[in-house]
C-alpha cells in the first residue's frame, strides 16, 4: 500500500463524538514517549500530521485520520506516565476503554513498545487486558535504531517469553526505525491485507470492559 492522501479528521473527548464507523480502523496506542506520534508520521509520509513532543502524555483525545479516503488511523491517549493529575488520567483511561470495548469498526490496535528497554508491567498488562477482550492485536516495537541488532534480537525475544507466560501465542509484531526508515512497509502491508475483512457495522455494541 501506498499512502497518498492522509488528512486530519477530528479530535474527540469522548465516544460519543467519535466519526461514524463506516470505514476499517486501525489504532496506535504505546506507554508515554514510546514515539508513537513520530511513527505516525512516518507510515503517512507526513511530518506534522500527529503533533510531536518531548512532555509525556500529550495526547489527551483520540485523534482520527483519514488514509486515502478508505481507512481510518487512529491515535490513541498513551497509558502510564504522564505528568497530570490522577483524576484526568483515570478519566482518559475509561474514556479509552469504552472506545475499545464499543468501536465496531476497529480492526487492530497496533500496541507501540520501546525496544530499548526490558519488557515493562505496564505494557504486558494493558495486552493482557485487551486481549483477554478478543480485541485484534499487533505489537510494533519502536526505537529499533538505538540499539544493536544483537540487543534487538535479545529484547524482542525476553518480550516475547514474558508474553507467553500468559498468553498461548504472541500477536503477530513489528520492528520500526523512523530513523532507519523500517517497518513502513511491512505495517501498511498488513493493514491493506486486514482491511479486506470488513464489514460495515450495523450499529450494534461489540463488548463492554
């Protein structure tokens, strides 16, 4: 897939103001800093499309992209550190999951993992919770230009086997550089194949968390 067209469509508080679920959608979720926005940017060839920045916890709404005028990339609150006050971080977290639980049309929540560092609590829970839902997963490790391919291997593998202790098979994953320019294909690659299930929703509920 080539991306040729990719615009902002609207930021949204809660679910209720959220585009209609007419087209498949795809969301990326990732721990603060992970470098979510960056790797945005990146699949869509756009430099400013998700908004940067070095202060944790920027995104506080769940953002909708249009891709080519067929799918819908979401970007999605980050989890776990961020620098505001615990009542709005409880409210982002149920706002997020009631998005999870309800959005007919979301196909994949592509979970963003650092590479870099040992397999972290809070990333092993939040995929186990999501998973334990039946939502669609993929994981796409981030970063994977600042360390060696020797520790890349390592790290992918030590995340893998702290999966399995919980889960029977590990999602399918990705390995990204914004830097090195990878992954991009291999992303969208699965997100056109993926978008060949859909089905326009009719309205009713998925699940609930």
């Amino acid at each position: 897939m080539k991306v040729k067209t990719a615009t902002f469509v609207k930021s949204s508080g809660t679910v209720e103001q959220l585009p209609e679920a007419d087209l498949p959608e795809f969301a990326f979720i990732g721990r603060s800093n992970v470098g979510k926005s960056s790797l945005i940017n990146f699949l869509v060839n756009k430099k400013e499309l998700a908004h940067t920045s070095g202060s944790p916890g920027k995104t506080q709404t769940i953002n909708h992209f249009l891709i080519n005028k067929t799918w819908y990339l979401v970007d999605l609150p980050g989890y776990g550190f961020a620098k505001v006050a615990q009542s709005m971080r409880a409210e982002w977290e149920k706002t997020l999951y009631k998005y999870l639980g309800k959005r007919e049309n979301l196909l994949t929540v592509f979970v963003l993992v650092d590479v870099r560092i040992e397999p972290q609590k809070k990333d092993l829970a939040f995929l186990k919770t999501i998973g334990e839902h039946g939502l669609a997963i993929a994981i796409a490790f981030t970063k994977a230009d600042k360390i060696s391919k020797e520790q890349l291997n390592n790290n992918i593998e030590a995340f893998r086997q702290a999966m399995l202790e919980d889960w029977e098979e590990t999602p399918p994953f990705f390995v990204t550089s914004v830097v090195e320019e990878k992954g991009k294909e291999e992303l969208l690659k699965y997100i056109a194949e993926t978008s060949t299930i859909f089905i326009k929703p009719k309205g009713k509920e998925k699940m609930n968390f």
